[in-house]
C-alpha cells in the first residue's frame, strides 16, 4: 500500500480543464459584452447587420456545440431546424400577424419537437451514421419547403417577404441597430441559459454519454431520454436563431438553408472548440468574414482561397479557439509572475 | 442466509449468436461470489444480462423483484452497481466529477458530498487526484475510481467485470483488499467476474466456473480451489 503510494504521488500531477473552463471568466466576459454592446453604436448599418448575423450564426453554433460538444452527438442537419425555426417566424408574422418577439419562443418550442422526435431514430445510430442519417435531413428540407401541399404557407420556391420590425417606444435608433441589440439580449440569454445547462445534472448526464455510454447507462443515466432531450434542446436553439435569421435578413426561401448552412455550422463549431460554448462567436465570425476575406484576396479562386485559410486553422490550432484561449491564458499568466 | 438475486435459465443473445445456453445461480445476500471462466466462456454476457444491456431471456430476480423487462437505469435504481469491463472512465471529467456522476440517481445532496468524502477515505490517491482529468490516472486508479462510482450508488450489489485486468500485481492485491472490505463492512454483495482465477478465490467465499455459456462447477470458493479440473485450467499447477 505504501509503495504504492509513493509511485503515485511522485507522477506530476495534471490539472484537467476545471468546469469554468468552459465559459470565459467573468473579466474576460465584461469586456467581450462591452464590446458587443459598445461597437454597433460606431458603425454603419450595414456592419450593424453582419453583427447581427454574427450573433445569430453563433446561437445556431452554440446548439450544435451543446449536441456534439455536450453529449456526443454529431449533425450535418442543423440547417433543417434553423429553416423549420425561419419559417415558423416568418408564417407567424406574416399569415398571423403574430408580433416578431413572440414568435421566436413558437418556433423554439417547435423546433425542440421536431429535434426530440429526430431524435428518437436517432437513438440507434451513432457517430458517422448519426452524421449521414441527419445528412439526409438536410438535404430533404429545401424540398419539402418547395412542395406544392405547403405553398400557400411557405410560398414556394419565391419564399416569403418579412417586415423588419421598427424600434419600440419611439426609441430613436434605426431598424438594423434595434435588431442588433434585441438579438443581443435574446443570444445573452440562451448563452447563460446554456452555460447553466451544461452544469447542471443533465449536463452531466450528456458528458457522462458523451464519454462513455454503457458506463453512463450503468450510471443510472437515462440514454435514451438524456440523448434525445440533447437533439430538443438543441434543435429548439437553432430554431430561435433561425426566426432571428429570418427576421434580420427579411427574406425565407428554401434555397437560404441547404447543406452548405449545416457544414458552415459544423464549421464553426469545429473553429471555435468543440465543447467551448463561447468559441461558438468566434466559429460564427469565422463563417461570416472568412468568405468575405477570401473573396477579396482572389474572386475567381474564392473557395480555394477559403479552403488554404480553413486548412491552416485546422493545421495550426486543431482545437480550435479553445486552443488559442487557453495558451494565451498561460502567457498571461507567465508574464504576470 | 436468503438468496439476494436468483438467476434461472439464462439465455443472451448477440444478434443470431447464443452467448448464454442456460445459466442458473443465486447470490447470498452479503455474499462475495465470483464468476470464473477463459476468455469467451460469457462471463461478461452474464452480468450485462443481469443489467439488461443485451437481449436475454429467463428469469433473474433481485430481492424478489424481476428483472426482465426492466430497462438498465432502473435496474441501477433498484441498488445494482456494473463496472464495466474496461473500467468505463468519462476520461474528459475529473476525478470528482466521476464520483458525483456515480450518484446522478439520488437526490440526498449532503449524502452526496459525505459519501464522497468517505471514498476518499477507502481510496486515498483518489483524494489526491481529484481535480484530475480522469483520463489522465494510470490503470489501476481508474479501476479504483470505477469501483468507488459504482459505491456511490450506495449499491446493495456489485457487479464487477475483470477489475484486475491490465493491472499490476501489487494493485490488484490493494484493490481486492478493499473490495474485501467494502464487502465485509459495507455489507455490500459482490459478484466478481475473473481470469485472476487464484486471486479470486482467495478473496471469495462461494464461486462458479463457467464454460462456453454454461455452469459447469460451482461451490465455495475453497473446494473449487482444490477442484483438481479447476487448478489445471485456471491456476495452473
């Protein structure tokens, strides 16, 4: 017993990411917030509007971030509930003349249906086929949104048109800053709200199925529940970001939300740090300006061009901007002593 | 003494493939009991049936109560703790975060953190390594911190599956060390499925052999020990 201990003590001991870890700590938090509070007021309209879908591309990256990062659980059809979310908005509004606010929480609360019922086939699949069987999803969606049965709704392959919302109470600020700073409060919310989760028992719950599922099962964990609750959840996050999405760009059409969404979605995921709810805005931000980037660098070579710079950050930071935060974290912390 | 859990008939199946071909036998309550056999014989199947990870049928009862039908979780509900073959680490969480998740079923938070404490007490590099990624221990912590999760439950059964292997001699010795102590002062019954045959038997007080998916012998752990059969094929002298 003794010996043992000996050989024991003397290993070095390695600390493992501690659970703040995944969230930024609270000094780094403020400033990231000021920012995002403070920026919009400096710029154009037109910037106002790529914060706005900055934000919005990072609350769908958040929900696949709690699928894959939370419980293990990949999806290349994240673009299917973001574009059942910007339908159920844009219907709402524009049929009904439900008021924009309200519709979000409908089509979070339809989409985490939907997700839970996915959900359920789901169960029996993992890892690459999981990736193939939501695949498929998304390729069927722009279809179904075409059917003719729906096209009184959906309005086809035209889409629908929808009203950008004014600013409240006479407040005087344009349009785009308005959405801006509504998206801002609605993203703070379900950030917390997730970070909250993912702490929680049922977080819990998820990492234990994401590690290890017979040892989470001989846990007493409930797969079956904890695994679909995942795909709800999720699904539910990407569905209010596609509302947002619909709101802020005005415009649904089946074409908006194809495959390339939910790779671009994965994408950022993967950029940002699996696992690291707030690498979700930077794997957003890497998915809105790198095209944008690349596009300047060479026109006709633009996807080549994105394909290098994508290659380089899967190269040189594998983990993502996890990576790069926690180096930096340990620089600071060298230059502090 | 009562029979704890009572197992009759036992077939399990691995899609076409028979795994099982009609296991019987009971567990005393406080009992430690161990379950030996070569690789192959359905020493894993056995326990995985009795926690309804595979498709079995006949007839298993846990202090009175059938099992069949019952879905995994609410086996582990009715007190029966699995270590997994392989020890079954959530390598990403710490060494504590293992431990609180072996008790993700209660609800007692105060309990939660006394009984944390306690197997800190059983297991002291654990204590030492708490805030340790998990994957990060060697061998032989893990399987001490896959027996201290299960113990979390406050199981009144543990089932065990080959926590020796991989591990060197002198931790195996320190690990059946405490599970005989778990056993005797926890009042906890454990079933342990082994290839360290010797070892085993030392620590058990009943034992069956099984072979290709039937029992083939069975008896306290000290006949079987002297069992001429048993010291060729699984001691080897």
């Amino acid at each position: 017993m003794s010996a043992v201990e000996e050989v024991t003590s003397e290993a070095p001991a390695v600390e493992a990411v501690p659970k703040r870890a995944m969230t930024l700590g609270y000094g780094t938090s403020l400033v990231v917030l000021g920012l995002l509070i403070i920026a919009p007021m400096f710029l154009k309209n037109f910037f106002v509007f790529q914060m706005t879908m900055l934000l919005i591309y990072a609350l769908a990256v958040l929900a696949l971030n709690i699928l894959t990062g939370g419980s293990g659980q990949f999806s290349l059809g994240q673009s299917a509930f973001y574009a059942v979310g910007a339908y159920t908005s844009a219907i709402l509004m524009e049929h009904m003349g439900v008021n924009y606010a309200l519709t979000l929480p409908i089509a979070g609360i339809i989409c985490f249906g939907f997700g839970f019922l996915f959900g359920q086939p789901a169960l029996r699949l993992s890892g690459i086929y999981l990736a193939l069987a939501t695949f498929a999803l998304a390729v069927a969606m722009p279809q179904l949104l075409k059917l003719g049965f729906f096209e009184h709704w959906t309005g086809g392959v035209q889409g629908l048109v929808v009203t950008k919302p004014d600013a409240p109470f006479g407040l005087p600020i344009s349009q785009d800053r308005w959405l801006y700073y509504f998206t801002l409060v609605i993203a703070i919310g379900i950030y917390i709200a997730s970070v909250n989760l993912l702490r929680s028992r049922s977080g819990r719950a998820f990492m234990a199925i994401r590690d290890n599922e017979i040892a989470a099962s001989a846990m007493g964990v409930d797969v079956a529940l904890y695994k679909t609750l995942a795909f709800g959840v999720s699904a539910g996050i990407t569905g209010v970001a596609g509302g947002l999405g619909a709101i802020a760009v005005q415009f649904v059409a089946p074409d908006g939300y194809t495959i390339t969404l939910a790779i671009s979605l994965f994408l950022g995921m993967v950029v940002g740090g699996v696992g690291w709810l707030p690498g979700s805005i930077v794997g957003s931000a890497f998915i809105i300006f790198v095209p944008n980037i690349a596009e300047h660098i060479s026109k006709g070579l633009s996807g080549a061009v994105f394909g290098v710079l994508l290659f380089l950050v899967i190269f040189l930071v594998p983990h993502g901007a996890r990576q790069v935060a926690i180096v930096a974290q340990q620089l600071i912390g060298k230059l502090k002593k | 003494m009562t029979a704890m859990l009572n197992v009759k008939d036992l077939r399990a199946y691995y899609g076409q493939v028979q795994a099982l071909h009609g296991l019987s036998f009971s567990l005393n309550e406080g009992s430690l009991t161990t379950l030996l056999g070569a690789n192959g014989a359905g020493k894993t199947t056995t326990l995985r049936a009795i926690c309804n990870m595979v498709r079995s049928t006949g007839a298993i009862e846990f202090e009175g109560k059938p099992l069949s039908g019952q879905s995994t979780e609410n086996v582990v509900r009715l007190g029966i703790a699995h270590v997994p073959q392989g020890r079954g680490t959530f390598t990403t969480m710490t060494v504590e975060e293992n431990l609180q998740l072996g008790a993700i079923t209660r609800n007692d938070k105060k309990g939660v953190v006394a009984d944390i404490e306690r197997m800190y007490e059983h297991f002291p590099v654990l204590k030492e390594r708490h805030t340790q990624q998990a994957g990060t221990l060697s061998g032989g912590e893990q399987q001490m911190l896959a027996v201290a999760r299960a113990l979390m439950l406050r199981p009144r059964l543990m089932l065990l599956d080959e926590p020796s292997f991989g591990l060197a001699p002198l931790i195996v010795r320190e690990l059946f060390n405490i599970l005989g102590k778990i056993n005797r002062e926890d009042k906890v019954t454990i079933l342990v499925v082994e290839q360290n045959a010797q070892l085993a038997l030392e620590l058990a007080d009943k034992a069956y052999v099984i072979e290709t998916g039937r029992i083939v012998m069975s008896g306290s752990a000290a006949e079987i020990a002297n069992n001429e059969d048993v010291r060729k094929s699984y001691l080897g002298y």
